[in-house]
DNA sequence: TTGCTGACCGACG
DNA sequence: CCGTCGGCCAGCA
C-alpha cells in the first residue's frame, strides 16, 4: 500500500474529523506540512472519489465556512443536507457558528 | 518533458 | 470594505 500519496495522507486526517464538525483546507494543509499549499487539499478531496475509504468531504470547507465544494457533490443541496444531518446549521451555504464546530487537526489530533 | 489547472489562503491597494 | 494578485504543489494531457 504505499498510498503514501500526498492524497492519502489528507484522507487519514478527513476521515478522522468527528461528526458534527468542520475543518478548512488550510488547517489540514497546514497540519500535513504543505502549509500554504491548501489547494492541494481541495484537490485531494476532488480524487477522494479514486480512494478506496469513503471521504467526508462535506466536513471540509473553506476558511470562512463557506461551502465552497458543494457544486462537487452533484451541484445539489447534499453537502449542506450531509452537514445538517449533523446538527450542524447551514444558511444560504455559509456554516453557523462555523468557530464553534471549527475542528483543527493541528491541535484535536495528534500524532 | 512542459505547461495548465485547481473544492485555497493571505497580502496588498 | 472589496477586488485583485501571487504562491504553493501534485496530477494529468
């Protein structure tokens, strides 16, 4: 397995966001060392459908708590049904209280 | 091999 | 306040 692959290695910190929080890009670029390179993230998650694990994508979102990747998940409502399904609160695709369900890896995991 | 793209972020004017 | 630009790096044609 050698899925030592850049993608791999954010899918190992996506999957292990708790339900019912959030995390951004940037917090998980910069927790795997690409720091700036949070682009790559959002990459990743567009190859997590190419992963063998199931990605909760919906759980990652822009720095602001912006749905930025929704029209990623058919271009319908889902990523926000997907998060309101987990207690958390979405309007107009901005996240509610997105500081409070604000999961950074960079310091709830650790390894 | 080179070049373009991309679900971002931060800085600057 | 808001618009614009650069950076960063891995995958793909």
């Amino acid at each position: 397995m050698q899925d030592d692959s850049f993608f791999q290695r954010v899918y190992e910190v996506v999957v292990q966001i708790p339900p019912g929080r959030v995390t951004s890009y940037g917090a998980i670029a910069r927790y795997l060392g690409t720091g700036r390179s949070a682009r790559m993230v959002g990459w990743a998650m567009n190859a997590s459908h190419n992963s063998l694990m199931s990605i909760p994508a919906h759980r990652v979102v822009n720095r602001t708590g912006l749905l930025t990747g929704k029209h990623h998940f058919g271009g319908s409502d889902l990523m926000k049904q997907l998060l309101e399904n987990e207690g958390i609160k979405i309007i107009d695709d901005q996240i509610v209280d997105f500081d409070k369900i604000f999961w950074d890896p960079a310091k709830e995991l650790i390894l």
